[in-house]
C-alpha cells in the first residue's frame, strides 16, 4: 500500500479524517453538496457583474436571501 501524499486541502484532510464512519461520511457529504450549491451562486452572480441586492430585486427577494443562500452553513427555513 502507497503512502498518501501530506496535502493542506482542508476537504481532503477531513476525509482521511473520517474514514469509514458512515454518519460521518454522510455529514461530510452534505457539506460538500452545500458548498458546492453555494458557490455556484456566487460565481454566476459574481460573473454575471450582479451585487447581492440587485440579484433579490431579479428574483423578488431580498439581499439577505441571497447572502445565506451563498452561505454554505445555511440550513434553509
């Protein structure tokens, strides 16, 4: 068996970390899955030159909607 390669990517640490724990595991992908949605809307916001504000006022929310939808901890109401 081949020894890892010492890494600093944060995810990757924690899913040595993790192992084999299927709750864990099952957090972990989540997470990821949260991250990834949020920064998906940042990055099409950001890229289409659009403020937090102006993207709510297109979508008749409101900027704080948009802030924690690009929270990758938000949890939704």
């Amino acid at each position: 068996m081949m020894a890892r390669q010492p890494t600093s990517d944060g995810m990757e640490i924690l899913d040595r970390m993790i192992g084999d724990d299927a709750e864990l595991r099952e957090l972990y992908e989540q997470a990821k899955v949260n991250l990834d949605i949020a920064q998906l809307i940042y990055d099409a916001r950001t890229e289409a030159g659009l403020s937090q504000k102006e993207l709510g006022a297109m979508l008749n929310t409101t900027e704080s909607v948009i802030s924690e939808l690009e929270d990758a901890d938000y949890e939704g109401n």
